[in-house]
C-alpha cells in the first residue's frame, strides 16, 4: 500500500473542501472497498480524508428515490 | 491462552537497542540517498521503511484497555492487534476483506479488521475474541461453539464467533436460514457450517448473547 496523508474531516464543508483542492485525495468511509483496491496497488490516493465521523450515516426513502448519506 | 499479553500492553514490544540501530542505521543512509530515491523507497519497502517515516497517535479501548499507540496511517487494525498488541486470537485469512477471519468488534458493530485502518478507530472500543470470555468464564456464544463442535482446525472460529454474537444482537439470527445468510462473510474451509449454525441458534434461543 502507497504511503498516504490522513486527515480527519471534522464537517461536512471542510470534507469536501479538502477533496476539492486536492486531485489526489480520496474520501474513507468503511474502507471496504477502497483499501482492498490500495492493498492490491489498484488505487493509490495521496491523501484519504476520513469522513467516518460525520453524521452521514442515514438511508431514506423520499418521494423521488432513494437519499444516501 | 497466554497472560504475558497483558504486559506487552502496557510495555513497548520490540527490543530498543536493536530498533535504534536499526532506525539509526535507516537514517544515515536516507540522509545521504538522493530525494527522489527516496520517495521510490517510501513506496517499494513498505514496513521496514516506513517505520522510520510520520507515524500518528492513535488513542483507543481495546478489550476494555484504554491504549496510546504510535501508528503509521496504512496499518490495518488487524496488523496492529497481532503484530504490534500480540493480540494473536484474531487471524488474517485472506487480508482482502473475503473470509471474514479477521472480524472484531469496533464500537460494538462488526467489521473486517484487515480492511479497516487502525487510524479510523481513534476513540473508539474495539473488542476481539480474547475480550469476549470474562476471565476464565466463557462467554455463552463461545460455550455454544463447543458444545455444537463449531469448528474443526480452529482458524475461522474466533471470526466466526465475533460475527456471530453480533449477528445475534443485530437481530439477525431468528432461522438458521437467516444465521446462514447474515454470516455469509464468514467461510469455513473445513466446512463445519451445520454445527456453526446451531451453536449460534442455541445460544441466541438462551437469550444471554
């Protein structure tokens, strides 16, 4: 797996300013898919930004689909 | 099961006269290795190297033990249970997020530690299999497994085991057709699923999980 920065996003609006200004950087939630893909050298971020702490946990069904997150 | 694992909690595990050497010996060479070869190293040699580059604090309860640990961000909660905690009951079966031999407890929800990143779990609980027993009483999902023989070699069982007792809280375990699908992430190549189920039926019908 490539050496990668790790930050913790603390909002939602840091979160996506920090994946905005940097090409490289990827968000983490579960990790499930993503670190299997750097594990195996598939994908290499330069930077994951964790967003397990922010209140996007919820899936809701509204009048027009489904609502993720 | 071994007490010494205790100590190693509290204590720093490797020698420190060799890691210093060893580190030492890391940083002269970086020292005089050009830039760029450097970077090529920091992503070829993995552990070794790394060693010496940005570790993190990481502050976590595991098995009920409050513990500050230095950590580099690529590794796996399942490598800093076994390798730097000697925590050794949790195994790595495929380390791909396949088996499900790995599984532990992470604020009381059941996840693959060799895909999770040790660096996510900052204050949070962590338990593995070793947590489960309450000093030398078993905890009724492992009693289960006995009594059903839910198990043959042994090195799918403590995953199993951990994905069971949450299976059973989740509310996931009312038929054994529904056991066998919401323990689907955990296989067992010596194929003792029969027995695994109904050990995870029984204990659930004993209401103590």
């Amino acid at each position: 797996m490539n050496a990668f920065e790790y930050t913790r996003a603390a909002t939602q609006q840091s979160a996506v300013a920090a994946i905005a200004k940097d090409n490289g950087a990827a968000f983490l939630a579960g990790g499930t898919n993503l670190v299997d893909l750097m594990k195996r050298g598939v994908t290499a971020p330069s930077r994951l930004i964790d967003i397990n702490n922010l209140p996007l946990t919820a899936v809701e069904k509204t009048t027009t689909g489904i609502r993720i997150g | 099961m071994d007490d010494n694992y205790l100590d190693d909690l509290t204590e720093p595990t490797s020698n420190s006269r060799r890691s210093f050497l060893k580190q030492s010996s890391v940083l002269a060479a970086i020292s005089l290795t050009p830039k760029t070869v450097i970077k090529a190293a920091q992503n070829g040699f993995d552990e070794k190297i790394a060693d010496v580059f940005e570790k993190m604090p990481l502050s976590v309860k595991i098995n009920g033990i409050a513990q500050q640990l230095s950590v580099e961000p690529r590794v796996t909660l399942l490598d800093l249970l076994r390798e730097q905690l000697h925590l050794t009951g949790t195994k790595k079966g495929c380390d791909h997020g396949q088996c499900g031999a790995c599984t532990v407890h992470v604020n009381g929800r059941r996840v693959n530690s060799c895909l999770t990143l040790a660096v996510t779990t900052e204050g949070k609980e962590v338990t593995t299999i070793e947590g489960l027993a309450d000093g030398d009483k078993l905890h009724p999902m492992q009693e289960a497994f006995i009594e059903f023989d839910g198990f043959q070699c042994g090195y799918c069982t403590p995953g199993q085991i951990m994905s069971a007792v949450c299976c059973v809280r989740e509310g996931h375990a009312n038929t054994p057709d529904q056991v066998r699908e919401f323990m689907s992430g955990n296989i067992c190549r010596c194929g003792a699923y029969s027995n695994i189920v109904e050990a995870v039926m029984t204990a659930k019908n004993g209401g103590k999980i």
